[in-house]
C-alpha cells in the first residue's frame, strides 16, 4: 500500500523558513516522480513543484508565482521529499500535500503563516 | 498560467447524472492528453479517480465517465450516491515551463 507522511507544517511568522518532509512507502520510490501541492483554507489546489528521479536526472520545476523562494529535494536513500519554503507570506497559509506526481496523495500538513 | 475554467456547483438527485467541465486553452487541454480528475471529500485529501482524459485507477467506479473535445475536458457521474458528494477538480499537463495547472473546483451536491 503506497503510503505518504507529511511532517514539518506549523505556525510560522511572515519571512520565515519552513521545511516540510514527506516519508514515502509501499512503492519503489527512487523511481518515482514527486511533486507538492497546496490548497488554501477553502481555495482550490495548486501545483507548487516536483522533481523527478534521479534516474531521469532529478531535476526540479516549480510553479511560477513561487519561483525562487521553494526548493525540492529528494533522499533515496530515506525514501523522502522537502520541500523548503522561504520568505514565507500571510498567503502561503495552505494544507501542503506530497504526491506520486498526482497519483497518490499523502493527507497533508498544515502551514499557517502568521504573526 | 490561469486556473482551467469549471463551474461553481452542480447538482443532481440521487440516481441522476452530472457532468462538470473544465475549460482550458491550446496550451494545455487542447495540446495534451493528459487530463486528471480528483474527488475531494470533505476533510479528505484528493484522490485520483481520472487520468490520461478517460481512464480509471483500479477500485475507481465505472458511473465515474471523462472525456475531452478541443480545449474542454468533461467528468460525469452517473447513478449519483449520496457519497459522491464532494468537491472535484480537473488537471492537465501545461508543458514543460508550466507543468500542471489545476481547475478552479467544482462542488457536486446531491439533493
């Protein structure tokens, strides 16, 4: 059963860093592809980023509007994937989830930017 | 990259049947086969039951049905339960500076 663990969310205050981590089972993940996704208190989803295997060369994309201030990473070795989010705004308040690219869906962490 | 385009709410009685769209532009739906469908319960993560523009996951019921024609992609659900409450998103491949765009949402209410 393919399992994703999100950890890290909290109560952060705007210009801070956060980084959350998602602990994958129940699939090979080294060769899986791994993107995040945030939903705002009531919002829709939106694609923050992903990065690919590092067989097909572990590269990174991300969304647009947060380009520049999240990263991605990966861990094969602890079948993990951060994300790192920084300059944090009142408006990347949001449930981050981690998924198989779109496929499975972890059950969130919650991010609350806030002074 | 704009959100793809999907009603606000639909509804229907139990047993009727639905069908929510999800525009999008030639740069996305209409370029590529790659549309996706989630169902998100209330409280729930979303879970795929749609990909590559009509096929289903395992364990996904056949009364959920997708398709697409041109830059619109549609989901319907048939024999409405009162489980498939929820709210659904579409999703499709932007290319490679874009990547996935998400649909703005749809509420599905079943009176």
């Amino acid at each position: 059963e393919v399992q994703l663990v999100e950890s890290g969310g909290g109560l952060v205050k705007p210009g801070g860093s956060l980084r959350l981590s998602c602990e994958a089972s129940g699939f090979t993940f080294s060769k899986a592809w791994m993107s995040w996704v945030r939903q705002a208190p009531g919002k829709g989803l939106e694609w923050v980023g992903r990065i690919v295997s590092s067989a097909d060369g572990g590269a990174t994309q991300y969304a647009a509007p947060l380009k520049g201030r999240v990263s991605i990473s990966r861990d094969d070795s602890k079948s993990t994937v951060d994300l790192q989010i920084n300059s944090l705004r009142v408006d990347d308040t949001a449930v981050y989830y981690c998924t198989t690219d779109l496929t499975f869906w972890g059950h969130g962490s919650l991010v609350i930017v806030s002074s | 990259q704009s959100a793809l385009t999907q009603p606000r709410s639909v509804s229907g009685s139990p047993g009727q049947s639905v069908t929510i769209s999800c525009t999008g532009t030639t740069s996305d739906i209409g370029r590529y086969d790659y549309v996706s469908w989630y169902q998100q319960l209330p409280g729930k993560a979303p879970k795929l039951i749609v990909y590559d523009v009509y096929k289903r996951p395992s364990g996904v019921p056949d009364r959920f049905s997708a398709s697409k024609s041109g830059n619109t992609a549609s989901l319907t659900i048939s024999g409405l339960l009162t489980e498939d409450e929820g709210d659904y998103y579409c999703c499709s491949y932007g290319g490679l500076s874009v990547v996935y765009v998400f649909g703005t949402g749809t509420t599905v209410s079943v009176l």
